[in-house]
C-alpha cells in the first residue's frame, strides 16, 4: 500500500477503529486520503478544524428492518440501509443498492465516494447511498413490488425532495424507482417528482438518465483519448459486467467506432470476436432478465463460466460491474496485452493492488469511477432541475449537457492534478478537486 501522509495517518486509524470489519469504507477512505497530502501541507486548517475526520463520520446512518410476504405467503425479512453522509453541497444524493452482499460497509463505502463524485459535477447535490440484502434475482414482479412497498415504507420519512433523494444501483432499475415512488406518493399524499430519480420518462423521469453512466463513462474515456489526439475508432474493448451501466457503455462505445468484444454476468464472460450484439443483450438482461449465458448458447460463441474477463485482450477496458472485481493479477494481464485505458464505470472495481500496477505503468492510464461515472448522478441532478421547473427537456439537449459535464470533469481533474504536483493523475485530480469543493462548503457552515 501507498504510505499515507503522516498527519493523515491517525485520522485513518480513528477511521479502522470507530468502524470495526468495514473493510469497503475503509478502502474507499484510504484511496481519497493517498490523494490528499499535498493539500493539507498547504492547507492544515482542513486537518485542524477536523473537516477530514468529519467527513468520515456519516451525518446520519439509518438501519431498518424490512419484512414482506412472498408468492408463497412465507414471511421473509431483510434489512434496510440508508447512510445519509454529507449534506454541504446540498440535499443527500445516491443510488439503493439491492443485492445479498449488502451490509453497512458496502453503503459507507458508496456513500462516502459519492460526497467526493458528486462535488465534481458541480451541481448541488450531496452524497448519501441506501440499499437492501434483498436478492432480486428469481423474484417474481409482484414479490419485489412487495419488498420495494415494505422498503419505502420506513424509507419515506428520511428522504425528501429537499432533504434526500435516491435512485437505482445494483439491483434497482425503473421497475424498482416505479414500486417505491408508488409507495412513498401513497404514503405522503404528494406528487413529489424530486424525491426520487431514475423514475419513468410518462411520469416525471428525465431523458437521457437511463443511458447515462455508461454514456459519461464513454464521454469521459473520449476526453482521455482527445488528449493524445486518439479516437474511439478501431478500439477493441471490454466492458465487464450486463447492467444498466455497461449496457449503455457499450452502445456509446459502438457509436463512436470502437468494438466491444466482452461482456459479463455473475456467473461467466462471453466473447464475440464479431462485436457484440447489443440488441440480443438487452433482451436478455432487461427483458427476460436471464444470464449471459444465453447469448453464447444462441449466438454460437465462447462462454467461459467464471473465470476473468480481464484475460481477454484489449486496448480500452471498462469495469462496469461491481466493487473489487479487478484484481493484481487482472491488472498485469491487462498491461501485459497492451491495454492503454482503464476507466472505472463501476464503482471502486479495481483493487488498490491492480491501481498500483496501473499507476506505475508508463504508458496506460487509468481514470476512477468518481470521476468517470459520475454522468448518472450529474443526470439525475438534471432530473432534479426538470421536476423543480416542471419542465421536461429533449433526448439532444439533455445528452449535451451531459456530454459537456463529462468534459468539465476530465479537465477539472487534470488542471487540479497539474496545480497539486501529480500532473497525469486522474486519481490525485479527481479526489482533491472533489475533496476542495466539499471541504471549503463545510468551513463556511461551522462547526456542524
Ligand atoms: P445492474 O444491477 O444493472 O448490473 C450489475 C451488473 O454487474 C450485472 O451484470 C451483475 O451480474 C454484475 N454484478 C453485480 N454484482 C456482482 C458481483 N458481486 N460479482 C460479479 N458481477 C456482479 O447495476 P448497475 O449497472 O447500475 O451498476 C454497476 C456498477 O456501476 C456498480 O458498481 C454501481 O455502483 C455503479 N454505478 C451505477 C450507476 C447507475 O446509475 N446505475 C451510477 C454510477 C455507478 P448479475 O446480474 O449476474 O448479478
Ligand atoms: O453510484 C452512483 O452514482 C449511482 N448509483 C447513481 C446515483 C444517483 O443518485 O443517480
């Protein structure tokens, strides 16, 4: 591991022990604070008026127990997350997360990187992060209407237009934001558009909010290549995971002339050496909601069960499905094939054994997931914007508002890795002009 900056040390430590076991949140905080010593040499007020130690401590951490019946009348129960973190730059905003390995940690983690993510969008939003252990997977519609219902049930009276707003993660698409915002109008009696985002385009959604972390993720990948004067055109790229994100990370991916060769589930990868098929992607992962399996089976190519999708070579790779899914040995096959790019759609998805090896690597560069997929929160702060004004705007317009956050992004963390003595860093870029912007927010308030 990086050592970290000496006056920085004890903070971290304070961090470890005031949350025992959660090893997620302390990764996630151990990565912004390798970033953060050239900025507390020349600003020690940050460590003095304890604005670092209180970013690490959540404003607020909600745990609630969800109980729901199933088809077969059988009482199942699960439990609640949501860890309101940082409320400076404005009201709490992050995704709900369903999926089994949910647990206190898993939200820390997401919630404290979307404080930093979503200060470098510039928009007013906050950071916060909820979810379930609640497994969607072989659920019949009707169960998880249930278990959304019960969700927002207790959910409800923490969240608000003004106050916190979540959307979809893991686990949680239009379905999902459908059945909750159901419930919470039910519940409140009010059409509050703004309490939740991601909802569908006929009742208060946004355009473009769908596509857009694997759209940004793209946006953010063609800045990285304008910058040594290179293109999309003729890259063979693999995209891991089948979700939301790297289904719309791969269409962006194809419009602008590169080759998506790999994707992935849970379970295994496919390869498609002739470019993937996306419109048999999307039927299977979000119409049938089947595995990926499927594809290899009707298109007649290689599935590898398990295994590491990172052993198919490429230029340009793009996690896109989970935390810690790129390992040490994953980094070095990439390397060793040549890959030039590795730009995080997930978040956190590389370990920080495989961001050493990419780091010290001379030629590849890689770019983190708070900056690179931080165009589906931006969108979902213009889906904040479009409820306030009950207004509703166009796919185009939309899309280049996004396409030009994307851009500002990338420039802000060069500019500010170049200002801070780590010029080419998008890591040290991204977490210090994240960490500026909330920090000197927090000042200005006090001592809250
Ligand atoms: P989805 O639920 O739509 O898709 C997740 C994909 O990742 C699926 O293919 C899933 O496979 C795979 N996956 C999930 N967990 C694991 C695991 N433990 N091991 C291996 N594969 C796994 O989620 P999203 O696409 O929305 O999210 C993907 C990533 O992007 C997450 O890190 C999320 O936090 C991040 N993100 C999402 C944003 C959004 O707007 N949705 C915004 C910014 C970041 P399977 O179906 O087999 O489980
Ligand atoms: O990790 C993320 O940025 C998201 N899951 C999206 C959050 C949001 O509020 O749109």
């Amino acid at each position: 591991m990086t050592v970290l900056d000496d006056r920085l040390v004890s903070v971290y430590d304070d961090v470890v022990a005031r949350n025992p076991g959660e090893v997620e949140f302390h990764q996630a905080v151990r990565e912004v604070f390798e970033s953060l010593a050239p900025v507390v040499a020349k600003r020690p007020e940050y460590l003095d008026s304890a604005i670092i130690q209180r970013l690490c401590e959540p404003e607020r951490q909600i745990i609630f127990r969800v109980p729901w019946t199933d088809d077969a009348g059988q009482v199942q129960l699960n439990r609640g997350f949501r860890v309101e973190f940082n409320s400076a730059l404005g009201p709490y905003k992050g995704g709900l997360r369903f999926h089994p390995s949910v647990y206190l940690g898993i939200v820390k983690f997401l919630g404290f990187e979307q404080i930093f993510k979503n200060a470098l969008t510039g928009l007013p939003i906050g950071g916060g992060k909820g979810g379930s252990d609640f497994d969607p997977k072989g659920r019949s519609d009707a169960e998880v209407m249930r278990f959304c219902q019960s969700f927002m049930t207790e959910l409800y009276r923490h969240i608000g237009e003004y106050t916190d707003v979540p959307a979809g993660d893991i686990g949680v698409g239009g379905r999902e934001i459908g059945f909750m915002f159901g419930q919470y109008k039910r519940i409140t009696n009010r059409y509050e558009s703004g309490v939740l985002t991601g909802k569908g385009i006929g009742w208060g959604g946004s355009l473009v909010r769908t596509e857009a972390t694997g759209y940004g993720t793209v946006y953010f990948v063609e800045e990285m290549l304008k910058a040594s004067d290179d293109s999309f055109e003729g890259k063979r790229v693999v995209v891991s995971g089948s979700g939301n994100v790297a289904i719309y990370a791969v269409e962006k991916v194809h419009q602008l002339g590169g080759k998506v060769v790999a994707m992935s589930d849970s379970a295994g990868y496919i390869v498609d050496e002739n470019g993937i098929d996306l419109d048999l992607i999307k039927d299977i992962k979000e119409v049938r909601r089947a595995r990926i399996s499927d594809y290899a089976a009707e298109r007649g190519v290689a599935y590898v069960e398990g295994g590491s999708i990172w052993d198919v070579a490429c230029d340009i790779a793009l996690p896109c499905a989970t935390q810690n899914e790129l390992d040490e040995t994953a980094a070095r096959t990439l390397v060793s094939n040549g890959c030039i790019i590795v730009a995080e759609g997930a978040n956190m998805p590389s370990t920080p054994e495989a961001i050493r090896v990419f780091t010290e690597h001379p030629v590849l560069r890689f770019a983190p997931g708070k900056a690179v997929n931080a165009g589906g929160v931006a969108t979902s702060a213009l889906e904040m914007q479009q409820n306030a004004s009950r207004d509703s705007w166009s796919f185009e317009y939309t899309d280049r508002r996004l396409a030009v956050i994307m851009r500002d992004i990338h420039d802000s963390c060069l500019k500010t890795a170049d200002e801070y003595g780590a010029p080419g860093s998008y890591t040290s870029g991204a977490n210090i002009a994240g960490f500026i912007r909330v920090a000197n927010a927090m000042q200005a308030m006090g001592v809250i």
